[in-house]
C-alpha cells in the first residue's frame, strides 16, 4: 500500500530536561506554523480581493472614457454643423472654444477617476465618487 507524502514539520533539536516539556515546544511550534499559515491565507485572500477590485474599477473607467469620448463627438458633430454658418472670421476662435470645453469635459471624468490606485482606501473613495459622478 502506498501511502502519500504528508508536510513535513522540522524542529531544531533543544536541550531537554525532561519528556513534557520537548512536547511543549513541538506543540508551539506547530501552532506557531499554523498561525502564520493562517495568516498568509488571509493577506493572500485581500490582496486578491483588491486585485479583483482594481480591475473592476479599470473596467468602470474605460467605459466612462468611452461614454463620454462618444459624447464628445456627437457635440462636435453638431456644433462643427453650426460653426460652418458663422461667418468665416469668427469659425477659428469657435473651434478653438470647442475643442477646449470638449477637452475639459474629459479631463474632468479623468480627474475623478485616476488611472492608478495604490491603495484600498483610495479604491474606497473613488467607489464612493461612484454614485455621484455624472458622466
């Protein structure tokens, strides 16, 4: 019958006065092993967790560039329509005035929604802008 191979705990061998207390500092050991691995597994399952988090934010963002990238052009589309009836020495100053609302409009969504987040907190705080972002 085979038998699989099962983890392996080593411990220093210590100078032992009697049987009890070698038990003692095995079984501290292995509590100790245990704590850690306990908490590996929860720093592990958080960083996941925010990982996770982060990619659905990078979600959300592309989706709002896009939205009002596209909002964008059917502004243009439509004020580029008016600008062609203004009489021709005032059509330059016109598209520059367009092109800067268009670009402040953009840079406004990128503002409240940074391309990096370093941190939980941070990530909190923008899910929060969430709601109230009107894109």
């Amino acid at each position: 019958m085979r038998v699989a191979p099962t983890q392996q705990v080593t411990v220093t061998p210590t100078q032992q006065s009697s049987g009890a207390s070698g038990l003692g500092a095995l079984a501290g050991k292995i509590d100790e092993l245990l704590r850690n691995q306990k908490a590996a597994k929860k720093k592990n399952k958080a960083k996941r967790a925010f990982t996770d988090a982060k990619k659905q934010y990078r979600s959300y963002r592309k989706k709002a560039l896009a939205n009002i990238k596209a909002s964008n052009k059917a502004v243009r589309t439509r004020e580029n329509a008016k600008i062609k009836k203004m009489p021709t020495k005032q059509r330059p100053e016109a598209r520059k005035k367009l092109k800067a609302a268009l670009k402040q409009r953009e840079d406004a969504v990128k503002k409240q929604l940074p391309g990096k987040v370093s941190s939980p907190g941070e990530l909190r705080q923008l899910m929060t802008r969430f709601r109230t972002l009107k894109v």
